[in-house]
C-alpha cells in the first residue's frame, strides 16, 4: 500500500487509514486533525472510544498541561426579554410574563458586589437579543432608565461593575456590530457569542431556531469575525443536541476553527450539551447521551488543538469529570453565589467537590480571569481603566490574583 501525504491531517498514513483505529494510530501529536479524521472520530464506537478519548487527554496535556481552570463568576442576567424565540430556551421571557425582569443598575451593582465578597472575578452578563426592537415596553423601560438602547445600557453596566469592583465584566448580547463590539471592548476584557451551530436549516419551521432571527449562522459568524478584526478575545462554541447531525457539529468547529486561523481570536470553545426542560418547545427532545458529548469534546479538542476547550460540569452531572478525560482544559463559569439562569433546575457543583473531582482526575483547579492567560497581554496593551484593573486582578502567570479560599 502507498503511503501519500495528507496535508489537512497533517500524518503521512496509508490513504485507506478511515476507521477510528487507523485515524488515531496516525495522529500527529500537535497537529488539527483534518475533517475526514474528525468525522471518522465522531461516529466512533464504543470500543475505539477509550483510544479517541486518551489521544484527546495526550492533546489537551501537550497544551496545557496538569491544570483544568474556572472562572469564579456572578450571573447577571440584565434583561431576560429577548425577540428570539429558540426551542431549547428557558431563560427568555415577553413583558408581563410571570419572571420577566430587566435588571436595575442597583440591582447590578449589588449582585456584584456580593460576588466581590465572594472571591468572584467574573461578572458574566447574559441578556436577551435586541427586546426593544420588539417589545414597546423594552423602549419604555430604556427610556426610564434614560438608554437608547440594550447595548448603550450594557455598556454603562459593564462600566459600572468595571469601576465599582474588583470583578471583570464579560458580556453575551448576541449580535453585535463593528460598532459595539468595539465600544464593549473598552469596558471588558472579553465577549462572547455561540455560534451554537454552522446548520442553517435548523432555522426551518418546527426546529430549534424556527422564529430566532439572531441565530442565522452567517450573522454570528460575522460577529465573531469582527471581533476578529479588532482582535478582541471571544469566547465561542457550540450546542450539542439541539437537531444537528454528527457532521453538523465537524463543521461548526471547523467554521470557528477557520476564523481562529485568521485572527488568532478565539480564546475559548464551549462545547454545551442541550438538557431537556419542562416548558419549553423541545420538552420532549431526546437529550443527547453522555458518548454523543465525550465525542464531540475529543473531537473539538483534535480540530483544535491549541485553543481552551470548555465544557460546563452541571450539564453533565453526575459523571462530569469523564470530561477531563476527553480534553477539556477549561470548566467555565462557576458562581458560589447566582444559579445558573440558562439552566437553572442543574445546580453547579460546590466548588470544593470541583476542586476534589478534578484532583481525582489528575489535575489541578486553577481560578482564571474571564481572558484567558494567553490574551492578557493585548488586553493591557491598551491603557485605562480596564486594563489597570486587570493588571490588579490577575496573577503574574495570567490566572486570578485574588485566589479565594
Ligand atoms: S437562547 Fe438566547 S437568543 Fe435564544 S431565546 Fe434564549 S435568550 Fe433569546
């Protein structure tokens, strides 16, 4: 048999090398796999299982080795109204239904500060996409609270907390233009938006993003390419479950994959497992199983291996910590404080048990800054009052100064 050279994988192998076994026997250490190795990888079987999941732990070791990080966080969901309607969603609401909220700078600042208390660094901003280009009574309470705008008001949230408290704002508005993601640059070190999927017919009626304009998959991928641009730190990723296809997942990696080429932006891949919730459109969706995810995290941490790869513990509960053992390098978002909004009926694990599991696993828990080591520098590089509080909050390696108890 001839060997021939494969450059997108990066192996010289046999060119008939296209099951599982003969993919990872013919990794090369450090090198992305291509997307012919990736979607082999991702339908494996249960017995080739054990060797995807050890080349992806060996990549994740040779990246960053011995330590799995979090961020201690606070949740702070400034707005739940949105003018998406996505099947999976619980967190979004319509003006007088029964939890619908948008947050007062008050209320803001003390949830913060309550973090502060706590040892969090991170104040994660989640809200609804664009409600007031719905809901009169979004562009009423704006005007009350004298913004024009959700964005003007995240913004001056985000400024807030900035100059407040010690934590560090990371917002996730959805959408954003060139405009705005530069204007949020400037009041945090970070942002994020889920591709959640590259599959644009899951915009079709009756599937997960039927009546979500926001979730057009070429209108998050600009917004990701334009924090390229400006070269902010973006955290990005996908969803598991949601009616994508094995191969839809491939090439939603491989779409953010493409872009982290370009810019060298990504910081961080989320890779997020859809749970079923009474009371939403997709109540009765199948959630995908615990293979279907240990796949996914391998082979997203083969695609990319050079960038965190996250995975959130309490969506994976009880058997979370087989997740250290697929690739992640990173647990996300952890709050002592705020219940997870987007998932609140899956509490996060208490820290110490973390902190216990991920020892158990071979791993030390480290606390990081919602910017990732490897991004602070740019980040300090330009002056003012974000960067002096970074500087304060980070340690001389990168992670959290303040390392609370
Ligand atoms: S997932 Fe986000 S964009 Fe979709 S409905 Fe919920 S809050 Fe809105």
């Amino acid at each position: 048999m001839s060997l021939t050279w494969n450059s997108s994988i990066g192996t010289n192998r046999p060119a008939s090398a296209s099951t599982a076994a003969g993919v990872l026997a013919d990794l090369h250490p450090g090198n992305p796999i291509s997307r012919l190795a990736a979607l082999t990888l991702i339908a494996c079987s249960d017995a080739d299982l054990p060797s995807l999941l050890a080349a992806a732990r060996a990549a994740k070791e040779r990246f960053k080795p011995g330590v799995i990080t979090y961020s201690r966080k606070v949740f702070i969901p400034l707005t739940n109204l949105c003018r998406d309607y996505c099947g999976y969603c619980t967190f979004r609401r319509d003006p007088g239904e029964a939890g619908a909220h948008t947050m007062t700078p008050d209320e803001v600042l003390s949830v913060a500060r309550a973090g502060e208390k706590l040892g969090c660094t991170e104040a994660l901003f989640s809200l609804g996409d664009k409600p007031e280009l719905l809901f009169p009574e979004m562009r009423e309470t704006l005007r009350r609270l004298g913004y024009n705008s959700t964005l003007h008001y995240l913004e001056a949230m985000c400024e807030l907390v900035l100059r407040e408290t010690n934590l560090l704002p990371h917002p996730n508005p959805g959408l954003l233009s060139a405009e705005w993601i530069s204007r949020l640059a400037r009041v945090s070190p970070s942002m994020g938006l889920m591709l959640e999927t590259a599959n644009q017919s899951l915009l079709g009626k009756g599937r997960a993003h039927d009546n979500a304009p926001d979730k057009v998959p070429s209108r998050r991928l600009r917004t990701i390419e334009e924090a390229g641009k400006q070269a902010v730190p973006f955290t990005t990723g996908l969803l598991i479950g949601i009616g994508e296809s094995a191969a839809d997942r491939v090439d939603t990696l491989l779409a953010i994959r493409g872009l982290h080429d370009r810019y060298g932006h990504i910081q961080e891949v989320i890779v997020q497992n859809f749970r079923v919730k009474p009371n939403i459109p997709m109540a009765r969706w199948p959630e995908p199983s615990h293979g279907e995810m240990l796949r996914a995290v391998a082979v997203a941490r083969l695609l990319l291996p050079r960038v965190n790869i996250q995975a959130p513990p309490n969506l994976s509960a009880p058997y979370y910590e087989d997740l250290a053992d697929a690739g992640i390098n990173d647990w996300g978002g952890i709050s002592p404080l705020t219940p997870d909004y987007i998932n609140p009926e899956k509490p996060w694990p208490h820290l110490e048990q973390l902190r216990l599991r991920t020892q158990a696993k071979g791993f030390e828990l480290r606390q990081r800054l919602p910017v990732y080591p490897e991004f602070i520098a740019q980040v300090l590089a330009k002056p003012g009052l974000l960067s002096e509080k970074l500087r304060t909050a980070s340690s001389d390696d990168g992670f959290a100064g303040r390392v609370a108890a």
